[in-house]
C-alpha cells in the first residue's frame, strides 16, 4: 500500500481554493468591499496556476521517489 505523503506543500492548492471562497464570501457579506476582492481573486488564481505548473514540471519528488522528499 502506498503511503500519504504529509508534506506541507501539497496542502498549498486547497488552501488557495478555500482562500478564494473566503474573498467572494466577505465580498458579497459586506465585510470586505468588492474594490479589494477585485484585486485578490487574480492573485489567488495566479498563484494556484503556479502551483499546478510546478507539481505538473514535476518538481515535488515525493510521488516518483516513494517518499517525502522534505521530511
């Protein structure tokens, strides 16, 4: 049976998803005004697009080596 890998990184791209609801939902509460979400959410979609390309150029080791390459 394959192991989990618990490395810290791999918890970036829900972390992003969760973050990106969080805006739109203070956004839309009144909490925050809509002039920041509008800075924000392009952000947070960048950032979760380079995640994706870095996991995807295969720069996390974890997968291919069996282990966690951090821990």
């Amino acid at each position: 049976m394959q192991e989990i890998c618990k490395c810290s990184h791999h918890n970036f791209i829900p972390f992003l998803v969760v973050l990106f609801g969080v805006t739109f939902s203070m956004g839309y509460w009144g909490i925050i005004g809509w002039d920041i979400v509008s800075v924000m959410w392009p952000v947070i979609v960048i950032l979760l697009g380079l995640s994706l390309l870095v996991d995807k150029l295969g720069m996390c080791k974890c997968a291919s080596s069996g282990s966690c390459c951090c821990c």
